[in-house]
C-alpha cells in the first residue's frame, strides 16, 4: 500500500471554519493531515469574507504556494469557505494554479471534486445544494480526541445587517435536526469530549426538527444537558431579538449551561443601530442583559462592535462608548467597519479612516480597561476548570474557567479532560492562576 497522502488545511475566520475544516478533513479519507503547506499533497484554505482584511490575506498566501506548486506539479490547491462563495472562478482568475473552489454549503463534494481534479480538471463548486451537507458527509470518525469541541447546530443567517456577507456566504438560515445534533453530541462524549460549543451565525435562533414540531435552543440545551459525560454547553453567535424567555430562564437553571454569553450589539447609538438594520434599540439591548443577569448574576457578557460604520459621528460613537461601560464586557470584539461589496452600507458616505482608526484605538482601550478588571475581579473566587492541555512549565495544567478565562494550576496527576473545582489565587497578563480545592 502506498503512503496517505497528506493535507494541509490552513483555517481563516470563525469557529465555524474550524469546524468545518475538521469535517472537510474527515470527508477527504485517502489524506492525512498535515501541519506544514512543503510536505502536503493537496493544500486547502478555508477562507473569511468578514472583512476587506481577511478576504486578502487568502490570495497573498495563495501567492506564497506559487513556488511549492512549480517544485511539485501533482501538488492541489484548493479555497473553501466563504470567499470561495462569493469571489467563485474569479478566485482562478487571480490565481490560475488553484485547482478547486468550494463554497460552504457543498463541501461535502469535495472528494469527487478533488477526483476530477487529478485529471487536470479545474472545479468550482458555489451552490447552494438542496441536500443537507451533513447527511452526506461520512460518518465522523471514532478517534479519541480533545475534551473541547465544536458542534454545528444552525447555520446562514436571514437577518441582512446593512454591513453584513453573511447571508450571502453562508446563505439562510437552516436547523440541523435535533437528533441528529444530539447523536454527534453523544458521539463526541464518547470520544471525549466534556464540553460542546454550539455553532451557528444566529444560534438562538435555532429551531431544528423534532418529533412532534420544532426545538428551540432552549430545548436543544436542556436534551443535551441530560447527556452522562457532557460536562459543559455553551453556544455561540447569537443576536439579541432571539433571545427568547427560555434561553434566558436556562442560563439560571441549567446546571451545565456556562455563564458566559456572547451578544453582539455592534453599536450603542439607535440612529446607527437603525442604519445597520439591527432592529433593536440599544436600550432594549440594555433591558435583555438586566434581564439575563437576573436570570444569572455571575454571567460574564461578551459581544462585538463595529466603529466607522457609514455616517457615524463622534456623538453616536459616544454613546457606543456609554453603551460599553454600562455593560462592563468580559471580553469584546471591536472592529473598523469594512466595505463589502453587495452589500447596503457598501454605498453610503464612508467615515475618514484616519476618525475611525482613533474610535477603535478609544473603544479597545475602554474594553481592555473592563475586561482587565473582570478577569481581577476572578481573584479569590472558586469555579469550574476544565482542563485541556499541560503549561508551558513542567507539573502545570491549562484549562478553561467556566467563564472562559485561561486557568494555570501546578499540581500532580492532572489529566485532560479533567474538570475540577478551582480557587484563583493570582491574576496574570492573560490568564490566571489557581489552585485545586478538592
Ligand atoms: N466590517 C467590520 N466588521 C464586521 N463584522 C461583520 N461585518 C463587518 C464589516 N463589514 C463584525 C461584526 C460581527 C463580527 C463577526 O464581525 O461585529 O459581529
Ligand atoms: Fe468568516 Fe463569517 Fe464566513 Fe465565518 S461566517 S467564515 S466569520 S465570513
């Protein structure tokens, strides 16, 4: 038997394309991965179009595998995710040694396309299949791996913010069936896994086949929360118009449901808020985490702001900045707005770059100032760690605290995978220090 063949797949953008990057992985079963681009057989680049930034970044690094592909001819290149969705052939315009093109809804194709490719065929493949990728894909495999893993449960979005390529990427919104969430679920623990995140560009607004109707998110967490050896759930991206009184309520009551959640708002300013097609108020933002707090004090915010969207002045970005210490975030993400092309806001007066580059520079100031604070403010407290890795020292462990923050601890026999009750005694740079209680 000849030797597998080896892949590379180099992951852009959000945690969805890491999961997708592991499902593409599993689906191309004649390669074995490999973590450098000069020994691999076939390169795969699973792209980003958020921004004008990461968009870019594919083709100069498909300009750095130029030299690899005139050493090696046999050797396949090939872009997924959502810049193969929008940019398509054009992406083989640019750069005509890529080899095949593959969209996020049809990657379940690749490895017949990856089969044509061996016949000199160039192959582009953006639909948007009828079938549902995942019951076409093969079976996952039963390799142990990590206690932490991703879990696709909802994809695309339908809600078309003014600045967003989203719904045009990853197309509308779709549910995966509940039990077919449940059995991956299952299946992960028994490979060991102790914690899921759920995945979907609007997750809470899940609402997946059921017997008997439709599950909710809510619904989904507490099916998933009866699941022996699953530890932790939490889930990720979620808007706030679908925050429903369940999903709130389960962040109280839902033992395994992490206090931690992160709820984009972009902007504090209303007049902005209604430019971006946001449909909500930021003081309706405001009233939901009261809300969300009273369900679970402890819960530590995250979210994501957009500085420099079309038409922002120094008085909405103000108040974008009063939004913020309102909230007081555990972590947030803020980004200068990005013209994309297709999309509303593409066309509206642009704020100078140089105005918008000192907004960021002020609002990641305030947001460092808070997030410092919070991760502090962990000192002395006891909570959950569940362990992932060994530290950089010898005898050290690193996991994650339930709120997410990096947790350090020296002690004998500590295994990955193990959750344990911890007291943070020391707060670092980037993460914390604690030490065992039982
Ligand atoms: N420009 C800048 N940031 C953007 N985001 C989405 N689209 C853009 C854009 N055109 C940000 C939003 C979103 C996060 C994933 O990326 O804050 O929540
Ligand atoms: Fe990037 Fe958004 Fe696509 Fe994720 S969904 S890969 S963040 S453009």
């Amino acid at each position: 038997m000849s030797a597998p063949k080896k892949l590379y797949i180099k992951t852009y953008g959000c945690q969805m394309n890491v999961y997708d990057s592991e499902r593409m992985a599993e689906a191309l079963a004649g390669y074995e991965q490999t973590d450098t681009p000069d020994d691999a057989d076939m390169i795969l680049l699973n792209t980003c179009h958020i921004r004008e930034k990461a968009a870019e970044k594919v083709y100069s690094e498909l300009g750095r595998f130029k030299g690899l592909k005139a050493e090696k001819p046999d050797l396949k290149i090939g872009v997924a995710g959502c810049v193969a969705q929008a940019e398509g052939e054009e992406i083989m315009r640019r750069q005509p040694m890529v080899d095949l093109v593959v969209g996020p809804q049809s990657y379940h194709r690749l490895p017949e396309m990856e089969a044509r490719t061996h016949n000199g065929a160039k192959v582009v493949d953006t639909d948007f299949p009828e079938e549902d990728k995942f019951e076409k894909l093969k079976t996952r495999p039963k390799a142990k791996r990590g206690p932490t893993a991703f879990l696709t449960v909802q994809e695309g979005c339908d809600k078309f913010c003014a600045f967003c390529v989203v719904p045009y990427t990853r197309g509308a919104e779709v549910s995966r069936p509940v039990d077919r969430v449940l059995a991956e679920a299952r299946d992960l623990v028994e490979r060991g896994v102790r914690e899921v995140t759920l995945l979907g560009q609007n997750v809470n607004a899940y609402h997946g086949a059921a017997q008997g109707g439709e599950w909710t998110l809510a619904q989904l967490i507490w099916a998933l929360n009866d699941i022996d050896g699953l530890e932790r759930i939490r889930f990720t991206t979620s808007h706030p118009n679908d925050m429903d009184d369940a999903l709130i309520e389960a962040h109280g009551t839902c033992d395994k449901l992490m206090p931690y959640l992160h709820l984009p708002v972009q902007s504090g300013s209303d007049r902005i808020l209604k430019r971006m097609n946001r449909s909500h108020t930021a003081e309706s933002y405001l009233r939901l985490i009261e809300r969300i707090r009273a369900a679970r004090p402890d819960i530590l915010m995250s979210g994501d702001f957009i500085v420099g969207f079309p038409e922002e002045t120094e008085a909405d970005f103000q108040a974008t900045l009063d939004l913020v210490e309102e909230v007081r975030y555990g972590y947030a993400y803020s980004f200068k707005y990005s013209t994309r092309p297709g999309t509303p806001a593409a066309e509206r007066a642009q704020v100078d770059p140089a105005e918008a580059d000192d907004r960021l520079q002020r609002l990641q100031a305030l947001i460092t100032r808070d997030q410092r604070a919070i991760q502090n403010e962990m000192v002395g407290r006891e909570m959950g760690v569940l362990f992932e890795k060994p530290g950089r020292k010898p005898g050290q462990m690193v996991g994650k605290s339930d709120y997410l923050h990096a947790v350090h601890v020296q002690a004998e026999g500590l295994q990955p995978g193990d959750l344990r009750r911890v007291r943070i005694v020391e707060s670092g740079a980037n993460s914390l220090r604690g030490e065992l209680l039982d």
